[in-house]
C-alpha cells in the first residue's frame, strides 16, 4: 500500500494547509483529505501542483511504500 507524504513534507518546510494551498492551488479541505487519508487517489495533475510546491517529485510525495 501506498501512503503519501504531504504532511510530512509540508510542516517539515514550515507551512500551513493554507499556504501550501495557495501556493499549490489546490483547495484546503481537498489537501486535509489527502493527508488524514480520506481521499487517495488525486488525479494526476493535482499530484503535480502538490509536489511542486512542495519542490519534490510526485514519487517522493506520492508513493511512499509502508
């Protein structure tokens, strides 16, 4: 199973759900859904709005293996 890292990422940059939002343009309650795990399967340019603002690979965000 995979298990993405946005949370992970995001307060080790420092940034809130808010800022990560405006900076990804993807809407706040969507990015909480996707880091509590109750929505996993984001389309693939929403991965690459994430990843980018967050400055890594949809790979390192996204398919994380656990």
């Amino acid at each position: 199973m995979y298990y993405n890292q946005i949370k992970k990422v995001r307060t080790e940059q420092g940034l809130t759900l808010l800022k990560l939002s405006n900076i990804s343009g993807v809407s706040v309650g969507y990015l909480c859904h996707l880091e509590i795990g109750s929505r996993n399967n984001p389309s693939i340019e929403i991965m690459e709005k994430i990843s980018k603002a967050l400055g890594k690979t949809i790979m390192e965000i996204f398919f994380i293996q656990k």
